[in-house]
C-alpha cells in the first residue's frame, strides 16, 4: 500500500509504501448443511435450507448479507457461498454446485395390447374385453431428476384414488409386461410412477375383461340341412354382432327360412373377438331326394352308395317336428327308398363275397389240391351268379373282378385235371389201355399153359376144364 500526502505551504509532498497481506477465514469441515424432504442421489422434492456451520452466517457474494440461512425453493445449479464469524472475519468462495429440487411429480401413460387406456379414477369400469394373453406397456417420463421406478397392481374391482394410494402390494416393472388370459376375469391395471426426487403419480387404466368363451348357436347344427324353417339363437355374455350372409340382425333369436337350395352363414362376434361360424342348407323335402331321383334298384350300384347314405342321413336328422302330415311322408318315401338302394347294394356285394366264393379266395392253380375241386365248381357257379342276377347293380370294375375270379378258378380246376392225368390222356383211354393190357397178359399166359400142359409138365383138374380141346 501506498501512502501519499500531498504537498502545502509549510510541506513538500511526501509518501510511503508498507506492503500487508489479507487471508480469508479458514472455511469450517462441515461448512453447512442442506436440509428438505430427500429422494435419492441428492434430489429434494421440497424447499431445501441451507444451514451454515454453528457461529456463521451466509451470504451468496462476499460482500453480500449474510444470514442465518438461506432458502432454496427451485432447482439451483452453481451455487457459491460464503461463511462469516462473529468477529467478522470471511471465507473465500465455497462451491455449493446445484441444489436439486423436483417438486413435479412424473407424468405416464399405460397401453392394453398398443392402446392408451389410461383413465381418471373415477371413471374406470370395465369397459374392454380381451380373448388372449394381455401386452401390458407403462410409459413413464420425468424431466427434471427422472423416473426412478415403475410398479403396477391387478386389482380385481375398481378402486378410490385413496385406496390406491394406500397399496403396498406393487409390483416393479420395467415398463413391459403380459397378463395370461383366463377367461371371465376381470381387472383394473394401477400404476404407480416414482421420480428420483421420490415424487409420486399413481393412476388406473381402463378395466378388461377376457372372454376366451366361444358364442354359442343354438337351434341348429354347423353344416346341418334343414328342409323347414329354423328358430336360432345366439349366446353369449359380450355378444356384440351376428350377421346372417352379411346383413346384421337385430335380435339374438332369429329365423331362417326354408328357400329352395339355401345356404346361410351365421357369424357371431363377441366384444373381445371371438368368433363362432355356422353354414347351414336350407331344402325343400323334394329337394332333400334330388341327388337319388335316378337312381332304381335296377341300376344301384356301390357307386352311388355313399350319396345315398348321405340324403338318407339329412333325411333321417332333419327337424320334422313342425313338417306337416304330406311333408312327414315324403320324408318316409325318400328314407325308404335309401334303404332299399342301400340293401340293394349290399345284396350284390354279399352276392360276390358268398361262402364258397370266400372259401377258394386263397386257392390258385399252384396251391390247388384234387380236395378243392368242389369248392371250386360251387364258387364258380355263384359268380356266374352274381354276374347274371346283378347285371345292373355291379360296377364295370366290379364286373371285371368277377370275370377274373373266374378265370382264376378255370385256372385252378384244369390244373387238378392235369395232375389227375400226368400224360394227357382221359380216364377212359387209360382204363382202355389197362383192361388191354390184362386181357393180353392173360392171354399169353393161356397159351403158355395149354403147352406146358400138352407137354404134360403141368396138369390137374383146372387145366383139363380150360383146355378141353387138348387130349392126352
Ligand atoms: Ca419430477
Ligand atoms: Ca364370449
């Protein structure tokens, strides 16, 4: 420092240079102290004091005003302070940083499988339906300290804000989860949202229901033929929607009427998705008959057995209870007619599968034996049978078969033959050449005999009887 006394009229100027130093105060270990409501990583979610060291007072500049304390109500960043003693002595700059206040609470939303259902507390019901595992996604957003957990409750009724506020059965999430369908539950997804400062936002989402329960169709049956009008019905407890071939009803008992030849789709829809599908043909009693018209029991054959079977099965299942007296016996006609079409059939098929045709089914001509030769004959008789009774009732292929089976059969009777007679020739010359053969053996011997006789070196009684003509 530098002192200079300018100069009067008794003085000349004069000065004089002292050099001093000033150091500040030493700062204090536990300067001050910060004092709110804290969260985590030193966010408040209140006003925060700052409290300087027992003896000090405060201020945010050096030749500030100091006092007891400050007060912070909103997020500071860069703050410097500086502490005083009672003698008046100073510290240097002490580096506070930010004081991190959050008072807002966060903000979210949550999605039921991709939609925001986010509602107030008053005005959740349960309003949304599900038919399959529920994608649950809570969205959450904090801009100042950030959002430091995320908890959710299924509760199964609809709850006061209050009695949200008082669960403590959350559970923690990353913000995506899934609830497994079962059907005909009810529940309501609360939220709880919580910053780092520790502020908190709870709220609900719309209430669901999943319906895994298919719509039932009552008064007819899928793919059913009816030839009189049919009373429907549709259940369901979230039935929203049933069209027949696309136009809307308006009831859930409806009738579809007999038109010739018909076919109405029934498709119900409940809220949550699910979907039953009917087809149905309506027919008139003749129509139901269409498809054997042509048929007689001249011309059955197990080609038709099948359309037969058919109309004698919708004929046989239609709902008659409200047909009248006429419509009752066409019914009968057509049912009996199939009956006869269809025994017509199995006596054909009986007629070519009879005992003795199933009992040479195995025999060819190299496994025949002489025993099968009856069996044979017999089975051969009854496919020329079937053959000329049946005509009319056997298939070309049918037929083809038959003819085969008796070839096969020929086959089998003329390889008895050949064994029977190893070189070819009949019975009957067989027997020729052996009854020959004896006769000349026999003959020989005579005239062996007669000499042997003559020449009296055999004799008696017997030979003078055979050869009376030779004397001693
Ligand atoms: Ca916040
Ligand atoms: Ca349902």
């Amino acid at each position: 420092m530098r002192v200079t006394v300018a100069a009067d009229a008794d003085y000349e100027e004069a000065s004089a240079t002292r050099d001093f130093s000033i150091t500040y105060l030493t700062v204090p270990q536990e300067a001050y102290s910060l004092n709110g409501t804290e969260g985590t990583k030193g966010w408040y979610r209140s006003e925060v004091t700052l409290t300087p060291a027992e003896g000090y007072t405060v201020a945010t500049s050096l030749n500030g005003t100091y006092e007891a304390r400050l007060i912070y109500n909103d997020y500071t960043d860069g703050v410097v302070i500086y502490l005083k003693n009672a003698d008046g002595q100073m510290t240097d700059a002490i580096t506070v940083g930010a004081v991190k206040i959050d008072k807002t609470a966060p903000d979210g939303d949550v999605k039921l499988a991709g939609n925001s259902v986010k509602e107030a507390f008053d005005e959740i019901d349960f309003g949304l339906f599900f038919n399959k595992n529920l994608d649950v996604e809570i969205v959450a957003t904090d801009e100042e300290s950030g959002v430091a957990k995320i908890e959710y409750f299924k509760s199964d009724k609809v709850l006061t804000e209050e009695e949200v506020a008082a669960i403590t059965a959350w559970t923690t999430t990353e913000s995506n989860f899934s609830i497994t369908a079962t059907d005909g539950e009810k529940f309501v997804c609360y939220v709880r949202i919580t910053d780092t400062a520790g502020n908190v936002i709870c709220f609900g989402a719309k209430g669901a229901t999943f319906d895994l329960t298919a719509l039932a169709i009552s008064g007819i049956q899928n793919g059913g033929t009816y030839c009189l009008s049919q009373s429907v019905t549709v259940t369901d407890d979230n039935l929203v929607s049933v069209t027949v071939n696309g136009t809307e009803m308006t009831e859930e008992t409806f009738t579809l009427a007999v038109n010739e030849g018909t076919t109405y789709t029934i498709v119900a829809t409940d809220i949550a998705g699910n979907v039953t599908e009917y087809t149905v043909t309506m027919k008139t009693v003749e129509n139901l008959g269409e498809s054997i018209a042509d048929l007689t029991t001249g011309n059955v054959t197990s080609d038709n057995k099948n359309t037969v079977e058919e109309v004698k099965e919708v004929v046989e299942t239609v709902d008659a209870a409200n047909a009248t007296e006429t419509e009752k016996a066409a019914l009968k006609e057509i049912a009996d007619k199939c009956d006869e079409l269809l025994q017509k059939i199995e006596e054909a098929a009986a007629a070519c599968k009879t005992e003795n045709i199933v009992k040479v089914d195995q025999i060819t001509s190299d496994n025949v034996t002489p025993d099968d030769k009856e069996n044979l004959v017999a089975a051969k008789e009854d496919l020329q049978n079937a053959l000329e009774q049946y005509d009319g009732n056997l298939t070309s292929a049918e037929k083809a078969a038959i003819e085969s089976k008796i070839a096969s059969i020929d086959n089998a009777l003329d390889a008895i033959d050949k064994a029977e007679n190893p070189e070819g020739l009949s019975g009957g010359a067989i027997a020729g050449i052996v009854i020959g053969s004896v006769l000349g053996a026999l003959l020989i011997a005579y005239g062996v005999c007669a000499l042997l006789y003559k020449k009296k070196l055999i004799s008696g009684a017997f030979f003078e009887k055979i050869y009376p003509f030779i004397k001693d």
